[in-house]
C-alpha cells in the first residue's frame, strides 16, 4: 500500500472521526452500548488475546530533561545587547552593513543598504565562501574590504564564478544576557518560590506527563499486538461504503479549500488517479473498523463496558484534547457515539495490558542521576 504523505492521514483521520459509529438506543447518553458492541464483534474470531507480548515504552526523566526545562525557562527572558567595541570572532553574532563590487563598478543585490544585516552565527549564516571567515578578527566599528568569488553554482547566473570585492563595515555585536536563575528569579517568573521547589514540581510534572505519554504508546502497541490474532471474517458493507464515500466527499471539500480539483489534489499526493486513492482510503478504512470489530470482540468476551462517569471523564479529557470549550462544540465533530467507542477502546486497551507481558524495555531516557 502506497503511504499517503505527511497532512493528507491527518485529514483522513479527521474525516473518518466524524462518520466512525452509527447510533444505537440507549445505556449511555442514549447510545446502547450493548448492540453497538454486539453488531462489530460479530465480525471477528478472536485467537489467543491473553497472551499477547507487546514493545513496552517506559521513560525516565532525568536531570537533563529538568535542565532542559530550565534553560527554556532562562531563554524566555534573556535579553540581547549590542556591543560597540572589540573584536568579532567566528561563532559570534554580528550586524554589518556592506556594499559589493564587480570591476569597480556596484552591482545590484550586493549592498545592504544601510538597513544592518546580521550575519548569526558569524561563519555559518549562509553567505558566498569566505564572505564571513573575512569579517572575523576585525574590531567593531571598523570599514575594510574583502574579495570573494562566487561559486560557479550561484542561483544568479550573472554572479556565477566571478570575483567580487565587498566593503563591509561591523556595526555592532549581539550578546545575549541570560537572567541568573536565583531563587529570586523564580519567584518572579513562575508559580513557585525556590529553584528546589521549581526543580521539584518540575520534575513531578514531567513524570506524569511522561507517564500518561507512554500510556497512550503502550496501548496503541497492544491493540497492534491484538490485531495480530483477530481474524476480521466480514465488514458492515453499507457502513463501509458509507465511510469511503463520506471520506472522500470531505476530501474533496479539501482540495476545494486548496484551490484543486479531487483529481489535481490527489495526484499532488502521488496518486495516479482517483481510483488509486480511493482504494488506499479503502484500505484505511477496513483498518479502522478492523480495530474497531476487534475492540467490540474483547470487549463482549470480556463483559467491559462503559459506566456513566467513566463516559464523563473521557468526554472531559477529549475537550482538554481539543480545545472545544462546550459539549456542543465536542458532539459536533465527535458524536456521543465516538465518545462512547473510544472510551471503551480505553478501557479494552487498559484489558489488553494488564494480561499482556511487556517485551525488554529501551529505555527512552538515561537512568536519573543523583542529586
């Protein structure tokens, strides 16, 4: 199956999420789990669920990432300064100004007008060779020529391979001035009073963040793992039909957005046609509800469902998740339906990990050091 490029799998997840479950009685904000469970699991015969391996992700925080967190913290309100006098070396940040010169004569494009270019860090800001290693050892405020020659490469024709001469005055050096982290500093700056209680609550806060990361990895691999022994015997045809064709009217509704047709648009993904693309959505889709009629299929062997709060408690993660600030902004794109399902495709996930044995783990971040 040809991979779809990087926006076009977000756009099909976006459009899938709003078309996914059809509505069922009653249970839980009207949707009878019960039959909406029984329809998908029908459809699958599930192998050996109880003892699936699975790739665990498991991260540890170490003082490194405190650290980090901290010079993102001292970067919000470090400040720049220029600086008058001395010398500019390689890796500084430097504002010059500068003219250039082919046989004497000025050429257009080649001067800075007077308007200060900064050249940061001097030595790979991405001029002509030799234009900045030239600039390093003179003194700020100082006027001096360069030569140079274009490469033979240059994006201007007219510039290409040939010499030029370039008068270049330093106008000035940036330096950074970072705030000392004291005790002080943050008390002004964030919600806490010392640095050990910032370090602290930093650390506490990058653990669970952390946690509830490798959470979400680890349930995605297990359902993985559990496909791997479901056999998918049939699919709802119409809901199938149904899900492509709302799918790809919504692609379409995009390409719109874009200024193309369906089939420029598609063809811009590198699809030969709509016909290849419409297979590959196809096939995303039997993923989905493959997913989906395994998920069911434990769930009824299982006897897991979802109570009232459980149902809230999901409702409210996914409006932290999206922004959406009211229920009505949430059901317009995720019907109470989806709501429900991936509630349940949690708690079935949740299932699937307490009895699946966790294969040798790579840690994702070096072993804290002590403090």
């Amino acid at each position: 199956m040809k991979k779809v490029k990087k926006g076009i799998s977000a756009i099909l997840a976006l459009s899938l999420s709003a078309v996914l479950l059809t509505g069922c009685g009653k249970n839980v904000e009207g949707v009878n789990q019960t039959k909406l469970i029984d329809k998908y699991a029908k459809n699958c015969t599930m192998g050996d669920y109880k003892s699936l391996t699975y790739e665990e992700t498991k991260t540890t925080i170490t003082d490194e990432s405190v650290q980090d967190e901290i010079d993102s913290l001292l970067k919000q309100y470090t400040t720049t300064e220029q600086i008058k006098e001395g010398t500019v070396e390689l890796g500084d940040s430097v504002n010059v100004d500068f003219d250039g010169y082919m046989n004497g004569e000025a050429f257009e494009s080649g001067s800075s007008k007077g308007a200060g270019y900064t050249l940061d860090p001097l030595g790979s800001a991405g001029m002509i060779p030799g234009f900045e290693d030239q600039i390093a050892g003179h003194k700020v405020g100082e006027t001096f020529d360069i030569d140079v020659t274009f490469p033979e490469s240059y994006q201007d024709a007219e510039l290409a391979g040939k010499p030029a001469t370039f008068t270049i005055t330093i106008n000035y050096k940036n330096n950074s001035v970072v705030p000392e982290l004291t005790d002080e500093f943050i008390a002004s700056n964030t919600d806490y009073k010392t640095i050990d209680e910032y370090k602290t609550k930093t650390r506490e806060k990058l653990t669970e963040d952390a946690a509830a990361s490798d959470k979400e990895y680890n349930r995605q691999a297990v359902i993985e793992s559990a496909m791997k022994v479901a056999t998918v015997n049939s699919y709802p045809e119409e809901e199938l039909k149904r899900l492509i064709d709302n799918t790809m009217e919504n692609i379409e509704n995009q390409a719109e957005s874009y200024g193309y047709d369906l089939s420029s648009f598609v063809m811009a993904m590198g699809y030969q046609d709509v016909e290849e693309f419409r297979n590959y959505v196809k096939e995303d889709v039997q993923t989905h509800i493959s997913e989906k009629i395994m998920i069911c299929a434990v769930a009824k062997a299982e006897n897991i469902t979802v109570s009232k709060s459980e149902y809230e408690a999901h409702k409210k993660k996914m409006l932290d998740q999206t922004g959406y600030t009211s229920d009505e902004q949430l059901y317009n794109v995720y019907p109470k339906e989806d709501v429900l399902y991936y509630a349940l495709a949690e708690k079935v996930a949740d299932y699937l990990l307490s009895v699946a044995t966790a294969s040798p783990t790579d840690a994702t971040a070096s072993q804290t050091d002590a403090e």
